[in-house]
C-alpha cells in the first residue's frame, strides 16, 4: 500500500464506487458492513482495493471525519 501522504488521501476523499450495488458512491460512504465484508473475501487488486482498505482502517478506528473535512476543504484532483 502507498504511503499515507496529502495527495492520497485528497485522492481516497474524491473516489467513488465504480461498480456495484454502490456505483458512484463515495468510498468513505460505503456502508461499515459492506467493508468488513470485503475485509473478509479480500479487497480487489490495484488501486481501488488500496483505498478501500483505507477506507476499512479509517472507518474501524472512527477516522471517517477526517475524509469527510477534506472534501469539504480540498477540490478533487485533476488527472
């Protein structure tokens, strides 16, 4: 997994769901259930299964504020 830096999380604030059930969702709005089931069957390859573990690890330890301030504070990256 990339190291924990502003142009990561600004990146994990701004990415939606591609797929699924919870298609253009906000990965910080998934629901708690949806992740830990996916903690459990394991997270898909890449990119997209690097910011859900994140977003796993923040919502276990109650961090999902922090996500939350910076897509009110920061503008979603240009690629």
């Amino acid at each position: 997994m990339e190291g924990l830096n502003g142009d990561v999380l600004i990146a994990l604030a701004h990415t939606k769901m591609p797929f699924g059930k919870y298609k253009d969702r906000y990965l910080i709005d998934l629901p708690e259930y949806y992740m830990v089931w996916y903690h459990n069957k394991g997270f898909p390859k890449g990119k997209l299964g690097e910011q859900m573990q994140m977003v796993y690890e923040l919502k276990l330890n109650g961090l999902e504020h922090l996500i939350r301030n910076i897509q009110q504070n920061y503008p979603k990256p240009r690629k």
